[in-house]
C-alpha cells in the first residue's frame, strides 16, 4: 500500500521554460531522497516535456495542472490525458480555479477524472468549499457532492490509487488565503474518509491518499502533515520559492525521521 507522503507544487500559470527548468535546478540542489516521501511537480502544460527530460526521476514525479476530458479530436487549443501518458504521473482535477474562474462543473470534473484514470494517469481531485458556503455551514453538504460526482465512474480498484485534496476555497491565496487551523481539518479528513467508505468501503477510505492545501509554507506544513490521516500537502503560492518549498519537504523529512526514531526507542 502506497502512503508516502505527497508533496505537490502547484506553479499554477508562472514560469516560463528557462524560469522553471531553474527552479527545478535549484530544489533539485536542496531536496534529498526519502523513501516515505514523494515530491511531484505541476508545471505549466508548456514547460512538462522539457522539465521531463531534466527531471531526476528517483526525487520528483511530473503532474499535469489540467487537461480535456476526451482522448482526441476537433478541440482547438486542449492537449488529452492520453497526449500526457508517457509525461505525467498525476494530474490535479477540479482544482478551485478550474471550478470558479473555467467553470468547470461536476460532471465536467467527473468526466476528466475518468480520462485520467482511462490514461493510466493517477487523479488528483481537489475539493472544498467556497468562504460563503462554509460561513453558512454547507461545507459537508459540498464536498458531499464533490466527492460522489467527481467519483462516479470510478470503480473500486482504482479508487484506493486516487489522491483527493481537501482545499478550503477561503483558504486559497488567490481567494484570500485564510489560514485553517489544523484542528479544524482533522474533523473534515474523517468526514472525507467516510464518504469514501460509504461508497466504496473500509478498505478503500483507508487506502486513499488525502492532501491538504490552502496557503501552506514552510512554516505551517508541519501542522497539517501531524494531522491523523493526512497524507501530504498541495502548495500553490510557496512552490514557486525554492526556500519555501524545499523547506515544506524538510518539515516532512524531519517529522518521518523523528517518528522513525521514536520507534526505534
Ligand atoms: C492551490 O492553488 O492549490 C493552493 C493550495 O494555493 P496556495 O498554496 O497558494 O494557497
């Protein structure tokens, strides 16, 4: 059973090629290998095929941010999942920016979920609720719905491979970046956890990978990696500084290190 921790970058829509192949370059010099860690990148759709070449497969894996639910055809301007197979490992769908600024819909999520999944591409499918939504106490109520959607076509095998990242849209830094108490997440972990058991059962809710993203730097990453059943963080804003983000790893490395040697005792 796969539970290393997954750290993803998101770079959203910044750098440029030479910009990327930079950072790539500069946390390549500060991330070391852990075996219980997995750090994987989402550059721009552009900049995937060069970072690919560069990239040291034993310390970093590619994800896609985006792409069209069909494998082929009279799209103009969208690359498929079957065009990033050999590219990517991951590919985040539903991120909230998607939703709100692309309007992307449940279906439409639910559909690209299933061509990655078609594609031999692992999802990564982003959840949460927008600040209206949580003030008025329908966060279950949403990720309820974004869960069952966004899971539809997918069956039982697949779904223990999945990743799903819990993103509260407050605390987004493009939507306000209010920072979440960790103690606030765990309650929404367990929730998301049983929703994946009613549908699919215990095995599964135990199985699949569940992130946490909203405004995570290098000084706040260790809180959410403690909760109970996080399985890592999605980095938006800080995996564009290579301080930051190679920092986000290291809280990783040192608390599986500290763990490793209390087990020992
Ligand atoms: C994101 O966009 O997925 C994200 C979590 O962004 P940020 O870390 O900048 O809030």
């Amino acid at each position: 059973m796969n539970k290393r921790k997954l750290i993803v970058a998101n770079w959203k829509m910044n750098l440029n090629t030479s910009q990327a192949s930079m950072l790539l370059h500069r946390l390549h010099e500060r991330i070391r290998i852990h075996r219980d860690i997995e750090v994987v990148l989402a550059p721009s759709m552009l900049t995937l095929q060069p970072l690919s070449v560069q990239i040291d497969r034993r310390k970093f894996r590619l994800a896609a941010q985006n792409a069209h639910h069909k494998d082929e055809g009279a799209y103009t301007g969208e690359v498929s999942f079957t065009m990033l197979q050999d590219l990517v490992h991951y590919a985040i769908i539903g991120h909230s920016e998607r939703r709100i600024y692309f309007e992307e819909s449940l279906e439409t999520v639910r559909d690209k979920v299933a061509a990655s999944i078609r594609n031999d591409i692992t999802p990564l499918l982003c959840i949460g609720e927008t600040d209206i939504e949580h003030r008025e106490g329908q966060t279950r109520q949403v990720l309820h719905d974004q869960i069952v959607s966004g899971l539809a076509d997918v069956s039982s095998t697949d779904v223990k491979e999945m990743v799903i990242a819990y993103e509260p849209v407050w605390a987004i830094s493009t939507f306000g970046g209010k920072l979440a108490k960790p103690s606030d997440i765990k309650p929404i972990f367990d929730f998301i956890r049983n929703q994946v058991k009613d549908l699919y059962g215990p095995k599964a809710a135990k199985e699949i990978r569940v992130l946490y993203g909203g405004s995570v730097d290098d000084q706040t990453a260790r809180g959410y990696l403690e909760i109970e059943g996080c399985d890592g963080v999605l980095v938006g804003g800080a995996s564009l500084n290579y301080v930051k983000f190679s920092g986000i790893v290291s809280s990783a490395y040192r608390m599986l290190n500290e763990k490793d040697d209390q087990s020992e005792k």
